[in-house]
C-alpha cells in the first residue's frame, strides 16, 4: 500500500528542527502521512496530511527526499506494508487551530533528537541524511 508523507521543517538560528506528531493510537512519534489518491499530486498528498496531522502548511518539495517501508496495524488487527514516499515541506506557517489537534500531540525536534524518538529504521535514515545535507 502506498502512503505520501511529509517531513516538516524550519531551520532557526540553532540550527535545523524536525516537527513529529504523535500516532492517534500508539502515541508514537511519526511524521504526518497518509493514503494515496488518484487524483492528487504525491507532493501535495503529502502537504494535506501535514495540515491535517501537524496544522502546518508550508512549501512541499517536489522531489521525494526518500522512502521507507513499515507495517501499519489496521483496526481489525491485520497489518498491512506500506511504502511511503516522503516529500519535505519548510514549514510557513503554524496554526493554533487545525482538523487533528485534539487526536494528535506535536513538537519540533532537533535532527538527532528526532532519531532518538523515531522507531521506524527507513525513516531515521532519511533524518540522518537531512542532517548531514544541512550541515554542509
């Protein structure tokens, strides 16, 4: 199954941040992603989801900045592998009201404390490359 995901950002005077929202129902610290939609561009996919997930909107890279894979449990129990694409999107603008506030928790983080909260192996690989590329 294919998702899109974003990965917000917005570098500061101390340097790169990553924002991460908490899974609805394991808490876990993510990226905002969703399903894919025929009709709708990857990238812009990927920009809902952050508005939905994260209440940031923002420019969304076209180009994916990589891929990952992991497995998503479905509430009847199954799981399911999904394939995500992900799209970076420098954060514009953060609101204080979006779809997801109530179901969701987010916070910017710093790359290498993102790579301590994330659990998905793909996705800190992707982060460990971000970081590297922004301190070039």
């Amino acid at each position: 199954m294919q998702q899109y995901a974003a990965l917000p950002f917005r570098v500061t005077a101390t340097g790169p941040q990553i924002l991460l929202v908490t899974s609805r129902e394991t808490r876990r610290w993510i990226i905002p992603k969703g399903w894919a939609k025929k009709s709708v561009e990857p990238q812009e996919m990927a920009a809902i989801e952050a508005f939905e997930e994260a209440g940031v909107r923002g420019k969304i890279k076209k180009k994916p900045v990589g891929d990952y894979t992991y497995d998503k449990r479905l509430e009847d129990g199954s799981t399911v592998t999904c394939d995500v694409t992900v799209h970076a999107l420098e954060v514009a603008v953060e609101l204080s009201d979006w779809p997801e506030r109530t179901q969701r928790e987010r916070r910017w983080f710093t790359p290498d404390e993102a790579v301590t909260v994330i659990s998905e192996p793909g996705l800190v690989d992707i982060f460990q490359k971000l970081a590297v590329k922004w301190m070039d």
